[in-house]
C-alpha cells in the first residue's frame, strides 16, 4: 500500500512539474511575442513620422517630424537591447551604453558632438536608473 501511494505521488509531482514547465513556456513565447509587437509598433510610429515629414510643408513640422524618426528609432533599439538578451533581468552595460550613446548621436544628427572620455559619475547614475526602471513597481534598491 506503502509503494502504491509513494508511486500516486511521484506521478503526481510529474505531472505538476509538467504543467509548470508548459506554463513557463507558453509565458516566454507571449513575452517574447509582446516585445516583438512593441519593436515593430515603434518601427512603424518612425516610418510614419518620415512619411508625414515629406506631406508637409511647414518647415518647422519638417524638422520636428524628421528628429522624432530616429529618436523612435533610438527608442526602440534600446527596447531590443533590454528584452532580446538571454537573461532579461541582466544588462551588460558596456554594449547596452556604447549602443545607447550611438543612437543617441544618431537621433541628434544634425548638431556636431563628440564623446570623449567617460563621465564615470554621470555612467553610473544612468545605470542606477536604468537599474531601478527595470524593477517593478513599488520595489527600490538604492
């Protein structure tokens, strides 16, 4: 009787541990999904602002429609970073901040600029806030 019940356990135990596993799974692939739609929706939100830049004629719209295309462009690539690394609750700062600091210079383009040595105090702040608005809401650590 012993062995039957240890074996209505075990089978139990897989069964649940199966069940997770699946949930797990289907879980990732709606992330992975969601943050799919989010790319592709900025993409869009970008290639909508360029299109709008060439039917207008006012001169100021032009360029305000023209900065706001790759500032979404910019948006988005940092998104990609975020969510498309194996760990998402790891950022590995190097490339996330050389990434983060070329599309910023692409987004502002049109004003000469140059990077020089890093603003280690400024480096750290940035990632003390990118570190907390990876947390969820409620939670802080510094």
């Amino acid at each position: 009787m012993e062995d039957l019940r240890g074996l209505n356990e075990r089978r139990e135990l897989e069964r649940a541990k199966q069940a997770l596993e699946a949930e797990v799974l289907q879980k990732d692939f709606l992330l992975k999904e969601v943050n799919h739609r989010i790319k592709n929706s900025l993409q869009i939100v970008s290639s909508i602002l360029h299109l709008q830049s060439g039917h207008t004629e006012n001169e100021e719209a032009i360029k305000a429609l023209q900065n706001a295309s790759p500032r979404v462009l910019a948006i988005a690539a940092v998104h990609e970073r975020l969510y498309t690394g194996s760990d998402i609750r790891v950022v590995h700062l190097g490339p996330f901040l050389t990434a983060l600091c070329s599309n910023i210079a692409d987004a502002l383009r049109p004003w000469a600029f140059s990077l020089r040595a890093p603003d280690w105090a400024a480096l750290g702040s940035l990632a003390m806030g990118l570190a907390e608005s990876r947390k969820p809401a409620g939670e802080s650590g510094f």
